[in-house]
DNA sequence: GCGCCAGTTGACAAGCATTTGCAAAATTTT
DNA sequence: AAAATTTTGCAAATGCTTGTCAACTGGCGC
C-alpha cells in the first residue's frame, strides 16, 4: 500500500508543490509550516471563509498556528495579489485565493453563501461611467445581496 | 435687517423645521436636541461623513454632545432608512442622508471624495444576472475605485 | 403652562475584529 | 553549523462600535 494513498489523498496531502508556493518563493516570500498549511486551505476550498474560520481548519492541522499568523499572512498574501479581501455587509473580512478571472459576487442574506458571476457588459458600463466623470477605474466591488426565488 | 438674515443664512439657520423631522416624529422618532443638530449635519452636507467627523461637526454646534448618541443615532436612522452607510474600503462606516433615488458611489482613491452616479442599464444587467442565477435581489452595492484622469 | 414617564442622553465600560511589540523559534545565508 | 534575518506565538493594544445605567427631557395629558 505504498502507492495507494497517494491517490487516495486529497490534492493538498500529495506531495507535489503546488505551484503558487513556487511562485511566492519567487516573490521573496518564505514558505514557512504556517503559511503552507493557510495556502493550502486557501487553495482547496470553494467558499469565501474569513479569518477566525480559516484559523479554525488551520488549528486542525497544525495545533499550534496562531491567529495572529492567520491576519498576517492574510495581510501578506492580500499585498502580494494572490488573495482577494472581501467584507460582506460589513462583516468581519472573508477570504478566496486570487484566480485568475476577476468576477463579482452574489451574496445569499439568508444563508451568507456566496455565488461568484462575471458580467463583461457591466464591466464595460463602469468603465464608460468613469470615464465620463473623468476617473479610470483601478478596481471595482460589485456585491448583490438576494434571496433564493423559491418556486419557479 | 430684520429681513435679510434668512436670505443670506443657511438652509440650516433658518427657522422653518425641515420635513424630514415631521417624518421622523410621525414615525415615532423623538426630535431631541442632539438628534436635530445631527439631522442637519446630515441633511446639510454633500460628503460622506463617518461617525468621528459627523462628531466633530456636531460639538461644534452643541458641546455636549456625545459619541455614542452619533452612534446610537446612525442606527437608528438607517433601520428606518434615512441614511444609507457605506464602509468603502472596508474602512469605518461612512454615512449619507436617503435621498429619493438609487445611485451607485465612485471613490477617489487618492483624496477619498466620493462622486455619486446610477446607471439604469446596470441596473438592470443585475437584475438579469440574479435572476439567471435563481436570486431576487434585495439590495446591492456598486463601487467604482479610480484616480482622477490627468490631462485630457 | 405643568407634571409625568417612557424614551433618550452622556459617561464610561465592554465587545469584536484586527494589529502590534517582543522574545523565542524557524529559515536562509554564509 | 553559526550568523543574519524573518517569522512566529503570545499578550497587550488598537479602532470602531455597542451596551450599561443613573440622570435627564420631549411631548402628551391636564
């Protein structure tokens, strides 16, 4: 049973690098135990969690991470670029890696699920708006809170 | 010159009470004293004060007014929905009177002055994303961050 | 106009998310 | 593997906002 569990494993437990580890290394930034384990979490997860949840799953791998290295390398990945920020309603700050398409968000007031849309025509209408009142636009947040229709 | 003191004041300054407070009384809002400077503030500026700078104005007007009244005082206005707050940039909440129309805000990311716009054509291109997606949307939030165009 | 009393206030403590200071520990350099 | 440097965990600090509570007051009823 050598091989086995390679293929059983989740993508996070193989051990071949993920490639944004290379990538950040090359930036001057050290892969540390902590931050792998954050990447990784980052990296394998479809939702927008924030830091005390990112802390939580973070704790079950390696019990000794602090919050405090979760803020940090929030706050380092998010000046990097490779991760994106988000503060829903006002809300304690979520988390989702930076993957290559920008896309918007629509956040269900119900549940707090998050469900990500991309819109060229709207993008094309904000950079038309801001350039007739004479800015360019250096980034934009688009955020729809909604309810699930029920029925049809 | 007993009659050109109201032409030349202030909206503020003069002494017919705007309707806004015969709203609130009919809705069963007191008209206190700090609430009234606060109401004017408000009502008499075209910025996006925050909570500390809507303080500021206010012991200006009556000394004795409290931190914790703005405060109280902004919740209590935007659960009756008049005043929208924003927390652009995810920086302290920044607060507006309701005005009758929807408009969407773009921010100077330079000075952080705020240029107030709406795009019917957005609006609907939201409408359609969210119902494409199985959503009624409630609210929504737009914000365009740019820098000033130079030249032409 | 005057008193009543629930609603409101100011002062300050507490709460929550996030940041920071610092000595110890881990990482890269030499 | 020792030196030089960065990162970490912990605890204390911060910034914004809400809660507590005794004192005060707006607006109705007389």
């Amino acid at each position: 049973m050598l091989v086995n569990w390679r293929i059983i494993g989740s993508m996070e437990t193989m051990n071949h690098k993920p490639d944004y580890e290379k990538e950040l290394r090359d930036a001057g930034i050290r892969i540390t135990r902590p931050r792998r384990v954050i990447l990784d979490i980052l990296s394998g997860t479809e939702d927008h969690p924030d830091a005390m949840e990112i802390f939580r799953r973070a704790v079950s791998v390696d019990s000794s991470i602090s919050l405090s290295t979760v803020y940090r390398t929030m706050k380092l990945l998010e000046e990097r670029g490779a991760i994106h920020r988000h503060a829903f309603n006002g809300g304690p700050s979520r988390f989702e890696q930076a993957s290559g398409v920008h896309h918007d968000h629509l956040i269900d007031i119900e549940t707090g699920d998050v469900v990500e849309f991309r819109s060229d025509r709207i993008e094309k209408l904000q950079e038309e708006i801001a350039r007739s009142l004479g800015y360019d636009i250096v980034h934009h947040r688009l955020e729809l809170y909604g309810r699930k229709r029920k029925k049809a």
